[in-house]
C-alpha cells in the first residue's frame, strides 16, 4: 500500500468517499459486455455523443441569440454572418438535429429487429420511447427559435393539434400560446423548454443506461450471457469499435456542415416570420415525416391527431403485444421479413410525409398508416403465437468458438 | 401529553383505524391541497396576460375595396378577410343545399350585408391562412397546409377541416366602416 504513488493514494481517498471512479469503471471499463455485439450496437453511444454536442453547441449559439419576434431572426442572422465561427456552431446544432435522429432511429430498428424490448428491457425500452418524445419536442421548439417562416407555421401547425382535444382543446391552445397567435410569448416560453429539456434528457438517458447496466446488453443472437466466455470487458474492445464508429458519424455529419448544410432544410426558413401568409407548402423536418404523414392520412381533425400520438404510444406496448419468447429476429423466419416490411413502411410513410396530400402520395399514406398499426396490434401477437423459430444455439460463445476454447476469453468480472 | 405512542392501541373507529391513520391522512390531504393551490400561478402564468386580452377592436374602412376585391387586416394578431363579394359569389353561397354541408349554415347567418364577408382567416383545421380565390370552389378559399377547400360563404366543404370559417363580432358603424370585436 505505502508503495502506491501520491497520485493513486488521493484517488483512493477520494474514491472511498464519493465512489466515482468505481462507478465509472464499473460501467464503462470493465463492464462485461456480450463479445458478440455487431455495430448495430454502436448507435447507443453515438446517441449519446451527438447529444452533447448538441448541447456544447446549443449553449454557445443561446449566447448570441435573442429570443424576441423582433429580433430573433436577425440575431440568427448575425450568428451566421458576425459572430466568430457562428456559422459553423449553428450549422453543426441544425444538422447536429437531423443526426440526432438518423441515430436513434437505427438505434430503435436494431431494438425491434433483435427483440431488445423484450423481459427483462421493457423499463429499458420505454426510458428510450420517452427519450425519442423528449427529442422531439426539444426539436420542435428550437426549430421555432429562428423565427423564419417555417418557424412560425411550424409553431402554429403543431400547437393547433391541441385544439383538437374536445372541450378544453381551445382553452389549451390558448394557454399554450399566452395570447390569441403564435407570438413573442410563444417564442419566450419556446426558448425556455428548448433550453430545459435537454437537460432532462440526460436526466433520462442517465435512467436508460442504469437499467440497461442492470442486465446488461441484448446481443445479435438475443440470448443471456451464460458467464464470462460470453463476455469482454467494455474497454478496450467496445469503446475501440465505438470511436470507430464515431469517426464515421462525423464524416457524415461534417459533410452536410460544409458541402450542404442546408440541404435538410427549408429555403422558406430563411424568409422571415409573417402571420399573415402561410407559406403555399409546408412540411416539417424530415425527421417527423412519418408522422406527419399519418396526421394528414385521416380525413377527420380528431382521428387524425389521435392517430398520430397513437404511433408514438403503441410502441410502449410492444413488450406484451410481441407473443413470440425468441428476442432475436435471426431465429424467427417470419418476423425477419415482417420486420423489413415496417422499415419499408416507415420509409414509405415519410415520403408520403413530404407531398402534399393528394393523389397517389394520400392513397399511400393511408395504406401504410393502417400497416403500421396492423403490424404492431395484429401481426406481432399472432406471429408470436404461429411462427416455428429455429433453434438457439445453446451459448454466445458456441457459435464463435465451436469446440468451447475458454482461453481465448478476457474474463474480468469472473470473480466479482 | 397524556397520550403516549403506546395510544396506538385507543382506536378511533374500531376497525384498527388510529389517531396516526387520522394525522397521516389529514397531513396528506392539507399538503394536496397546498401543491395544487402552489400549482396554479405556475399553470395560470402561461395564459394571455389582461393587457392581452385588452387588445382593442380593429376598425376598417370598406369604402376603398371594390367589388371583387378583399383585404386583409389584423386582429388581435389574427387576419380577417374582409371581402367585397360580387353577386355571382352571394348566388353560389346562397344556392347551396344546407343538408350537402359538413357544417351547416345558411350564407345569411354568416354575412350581416351579403355583399360584405367578414371571416377569421384562420382553418379550423390546424390554423395556417387560406389563400382567396383558389381551391374547387369559385370564390372561396384553399387551405395550403392540408388542403382544405373553403366556399364563397367561407364555409368548410372538402378537407380535413371540421368547421366552418369563424365570423368574428363586428357591428358597421356606419355605411362605410365596420369594427371588428
Ligand atoms: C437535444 C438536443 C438538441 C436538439 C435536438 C436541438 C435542436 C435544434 C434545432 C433543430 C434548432 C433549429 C436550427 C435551425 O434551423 O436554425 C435549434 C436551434 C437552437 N437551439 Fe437547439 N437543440 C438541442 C439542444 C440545445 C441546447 C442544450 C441549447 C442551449 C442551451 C440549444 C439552443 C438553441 C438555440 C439558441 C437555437 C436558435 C439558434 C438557431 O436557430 O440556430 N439547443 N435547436
Ligand atoms: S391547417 Fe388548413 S387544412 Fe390543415
């Protein structure tokens, strides 16, 4: 002990009072973590990156922005323009935005393709259902910051849903609003949850990652790990391939920053708010497509609302409304095809999301927006029940190592 | 002083209920009460403030819009359409069978004077502007957003909009002046 350097020693001291370097340690060092995991796994962490950088830069641009209907507009300007680099802090948190998204949605994919919400993840699963609705309003009101045209008829579009509710619909709206239109205290309020609550999304990803850190990982074969030959440490092995993957984010998500970084957006955003003219197309950010498509589907003011918050809540449900007890779709011959049937739908729908509602684009809006609830009310229960899944194998290690060569393990919590 | 914490024994009721129940409850239900009352500024702060909702009517000057022409002017933050309707467009909103609206309403409940139309220029359906002199109806309005067609009446005919454009309170005050709220 006496030999331990001055700077260990203080470290122990510290950690003795306030464990943190255990817990860091415990969760991202030596965590045992399947040795199977594919990049699929990889978007978790990326999530988690992207919101920091949203973060960083959100707290820089919040120091040159002005939120007032006077002046929001050109004080966007002068970050583009005057301030320092303010050009490349608001290009990374808009596209930072739209990465954010891309993220999470393969991060959910890779959930529902390989049955990650399945006993014992559902609290997992949810804490991410609630991260994706705090993304997006937290995406919502800062689209509204700019105070651009699509700021504003975005803001009034999304704050109208509410009048739908019967009764007290218009009184909410109103409330929501703090006058009779979207104005300077819609704007003022916007800002302050814009600034909020990416604050309780680490709130809640805090919470996603305690519960994932009770069982542990899900894995491409979606079976427990039966003891340390299924298992690596996290580090070095898992936070190598993270940063790899990390650095492919960034060629991607720096591309759009300086070859097209309004590529996502729209030109009407840059003209600025006008209560008096509805721009002659609207559309959301594509990110909400899907959504907006079901919203447009109905014909019925009502129904179409409830349509569209019903897609966000009868994912929640998936973990009872999924009969089959095999998690991973590698082993369920049918849920395989029907898993890439909902890909596709929600590709389809976003389409349909970004066209205006007629014709073709509205036929098909309706046909998927029945099949995506069909998919999660119907089909998931019955394949569950009918489907023959192949056989597991009877460890992660088995099909890696065939003859069972324990050697070429790195055991570390064996003992613990 | 008298009773110690072995009085859990004096039940108040008989069925095991005791005087801890009881402070329990009482507590619980007083610190409901004042959450709910704490919350109230909190909620309330966010609805239209009294200089708001004080925001005065808007008067209008009709004598410079000829027949076939509308102008937009802003209430309480809002566009109202004030439209000189020819008569072509009062007969198409006059000849309409009630019982074909999904809201119905006769054009005469809707326009004071036929030949002026005054409308809140909002959709019902999720509050974007209807533009003049489109959709499938001659002289009414078309709703960009999610395409709601409005007829020369201002009235909701096709389209996911579920009631009829607002006619807001105005009174003329005299031939050529008309003051909207
Ligand atoms: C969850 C993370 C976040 C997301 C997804 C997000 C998203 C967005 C989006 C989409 C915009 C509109 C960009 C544009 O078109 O100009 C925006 C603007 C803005 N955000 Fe964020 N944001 C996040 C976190 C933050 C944080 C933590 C802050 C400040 C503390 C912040 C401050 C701002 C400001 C000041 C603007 C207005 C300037 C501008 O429009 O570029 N954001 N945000
Ligand atoms: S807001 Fe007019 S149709 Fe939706």
């Amino acid at each position: 002990m006496s030999n331990d350097s001055v700077g260990k020693r203080v470290v122990q001291w510290f950690d003795h009072r306030l464990p943190l370097v255990t817990f860091v340690n415990h969760s991202l060092v030596e965590y045992p973590a399947p040795r199977n995991l594919s990049y699929w796994w990889t978007f978790g962490s990326l999530a988690g990156i992207v919101l920091v950088l949203q973060i960083v830069t959100g707290i820089v641009l919040a120091m040159h922005y002005t939120p007032h209907v006077d002046m929001a507009f050109v004080s966007v300007e002068r970050i583009m323009r005057d301030v320092n680099y303010g050009w490349l802090i608001r290009y990374m948190h808009a596209n930072g935005g739209s990465a954010f998204f891309a993220v999470v949605y393969i991060h959910i994919y890779r959930g529902l393709y390989y049955g990650s919400y399945k006993d014992p993840r559902e609290v997992l699963w949810w804490m991410g259902l609630i991260i994706l609705i705090l993304m997006m309003m937290n995406a919502f009101t800062g689209y509204v910051l700019p105070w651009g045209q699509m700021s504003f008829w975005a803001a009034t579009v999304i704050t109208n849903l509410f009048s739908a509710i019967p009764l007290v619909g218009d009184s909410i709206v109103t409330w929501l609003w703090g006058g009779y239109a979207v104005g300077n205290p819609a704007l003022n309020r916007f800002y302050s949850l814009h600034y909020l609550l990416p604050f309780l999304l680490v709130a809640v990803v805090f919470l996603h990652l305690w519960a994932l850190h009770t069982f542990g990982s899900n894995n491409p074969l979606g079976i427990d790990a039966k003891g340390p030959q299924d298992q690596i440490p996290f580090h070095p092995y898992y936070t190598v391939k993270d940063l790899f993957g990390l650095g492919v984010l960034m060629i991607v998500l720096l591309a759009f920053v300086f070859f097209a970084p309004n590529f996502l957006g729209h030109p009407d955003n840059y003209i600025p708010a006008n209560p008096l003219v509805t721009p002659a197309h609207i559309v959301p950010e594509w990110y909400f497509l899907p959504f907006y498509a079901i919203l447009r589907s109905v014909p019925d003011k009502l129904l179409g609302v409830v349509l569209m918050f019903g897609s966000l809540a009868v994912p929640f449900l998936l973990p009872w409304l999924d009969t089959s007890k095999v998690r991973s779709a590698t082993f369920r011959p049918i849920y395989k095809q029907v898993f890439w049937f909902l890909v596709v739908d929600g590709i389809v729908l976003g389409w349909c999301g970004s066209q205006p509602p007629e014709g073709i684009a509205l036929i098909l809006a309706r046909i998927s927006t029945a099949y995506y609830f069909l998919h999660f009310l119907v089909l998931m229960p019955l394949i569950g029940m009918i489907e023959k899944p192949r056989p597991l194998p009877t460890s992660i290690a088995e099909p890696v190592l065939k003859g069972g060569d324990a050697a070429a393990t790195a055991p570390t919590r064996g003992r613990s | 002083m008298a009773e110690t914490p072995a009085a859990s024994a004096d039940s108040v009721g008989g069925d095991g209920e005791t005087r801890r129940d009881f402070l329990y409850i009482a507590t619980g239900a007083v610190g409901t009460v004042g959450v709910l009352a704490a919350m109230w500024p909190l909620i309330h702060q966010m609805n239209p403030s009294k200089a708001v909702l004080a925001l005065a009517s808007t008067e209008v000057d009709l004598s410079g819009i000829e027949e076939g022409e509308s102008v937009t002017v802003v209430w309480r933050g809002k566009p109202v359409f004030v439209r000189h309707r020819t008569a072509e467009e009062i007969a198409a909103a006059v000849d309409v069978d009630l019982a074909d609206l999904p809201d119905p309403q006769a054009d005469a409940e809707r326009a004071e004077k036929p030949e002026w139309l005054i409308l809140v220029g909002i959709c019902t359906h999720l509050g974007c502007v209807p533009i003049g002199n489109q959709g499938d109806f001659a002289g009414g309005w078309f709703c960009p957003c999610h395409g709601s067609h409005y007829d020369s009446s201002g009235r909701i005919r096709i389209g996911p909009a579920p009631v009829n454009l607002e006619v807001p309170d105005y009174v003329y005050l005299d031939e050529t002046t008309v003051r909207i709220g």
